[in-house]
C-alpha cells in the first residue's frame, strides 16, 4: 500500500512538472512577427507584437498605441518632457503610468515605455509606433504603396490607380494606397511599393535626357 501510494504522488509531481513545463514554453515563446522590422525601434514593436499576440489583444494594442502617438504629437511639451535628463527615469516612469492607468491603456504598453525610459531609448517612440503598424500592416496582408504626383489626382484617378496598382498584388494581399504631391516632379509620378521604387516622373525623365546630351558623340 506504500508503495503504491508513493507510485501515485510520483505520478501526481510528474503530471504537475508536465503541465508547468508546457506553461513556461508557451508563456515564453517568441511569436514572429508576419515581417521583420530592423533596428532598435523593430526590437521593442516585435517584443510587443509577441506579447499582444499571446494576450489577445493585438487590435487594442494597435489602437492605444497610436492613441499614445497621437497625444505625444499634440500635447506641447509632452515629447520633450520624456527626453529632459534633468526629470528622473522614476518620475517619468511615475508621471506616464499615472496617465495610462487613467486612460484605461494595456500594461503591455506601459511596461514597454518603462523599458525604454529605463534604456534611454524612449526618444524613438515614434519610430516603435510606426514599426508595429508595419507589423500590423503585414498581419491583415496589405501592402503599403506611395503615390507622389506633382498636383493633386482626383478621386477617380485615385481609383483608377488603385485598380491598376492591385493586378500586381498576388493571394490575399490588400493594397493601402497613399498619395502624396511635389511639385519639383514636373509631371508623371513616383511609385514606391512595398520595398520597390519606380521613378516615372518628368524632372527625372528631363535629368536623364540632359544627361545622355551631355556624352559626346
């Protein structure tokens, strides 16, 4: 009878070391991101786009962060604050968790500026911000795609650019279409989509021209 009932707490410590070891891999693993952003902003929004991912809450995440861009851009003084070496990383730390608490913010974006307070590092916010929606942008399949042009494309030829722009997209893929003007263009356009760039615009076409008169015959 003593035997067995050891045999049975053996059993009982083996399946709780079991289910503590599944636990820890999963609370562990690094969840890739669908692209890969480099640098120092790409690290924090990747570590932050795993834990979302784990927790669930990828689309709030996405939300309150750039919520949080959006107040740092607005609030005068807001982004200097942060940067002033004078003000204790305790304080800041203190003064932007009073804030988020309040504002109902996810932990996961409060511990991720804790980080970079402590890293001296919280001056690139803006560039993590701008990462993960890269990250983001990748996870619901769109491509990002600028259309610079020297005036302003109506809303039909928008349309009709976007069509066009589409036939080169393969699977699932949305296209998220930007436009932008500069008048140095002349005319035509510049495409930048994805990480290609395709530079059809008529000061590049007239630099091009004055080059090629300039070789001797």
């Amino acid at each position: 009878n003593e035997y067995k009932s050891y045999l049975r707490m053996a059993a009982r410590l083996a399946s709780t070391v079991a289910r503590t070891a599944r636990y820890m891999s999963t609370s562990t693993e690094f969840i890739r991101a669908p692209v890969q952003v480099f640098g120092i902003e790409g690290r924090y929004a990747h570590a932050l786009y795993s834990a979302a991912t784990k927790e669930g809450s990828l689309a709030d995440v996405e939300g309150q962060l750039n919520s949080l861009q959006s107040s740092i851009s607005s609030v005068p003084g807001l982004k200097e604050y942060l940067s002033l070496p004078v003000c204790s990383k305790e304080e800041k730390k203190a003064t932007m968790g009073g804030a988020f608490k309040d504002a109902g913010i996810n932990p996961l974006i409060n511990n991720m500026v804790d980080t970079m307070i402590d890293n001296n590092r919280v001056k690139l916010l803006s560039e993590v911000v701008g990462a993960f929606n890269t990250i983001m942008a990748a996870e619901r399949a769109e491509v990002p795609c600028k259309v610079t042009t020297a005036y302003p494309l109506s809303g039909a030829h928008k349309k009709a650019l976007n069509t066009a722009l589409s036939k080169f997209l393969s699977g699932n893929e949305k296209l998220l279409l930007e436009t932008a003007t500069d008048s140095a263009l002349i005319g035509g356009m510049v495409v930048e989509i994805g990480d290609k760039r395709v530079d059809m615009s008529t000061a590049t076409k007239i630099k091009k021209l004055k080059a090629s008169l300039s070789l001797p015959l």
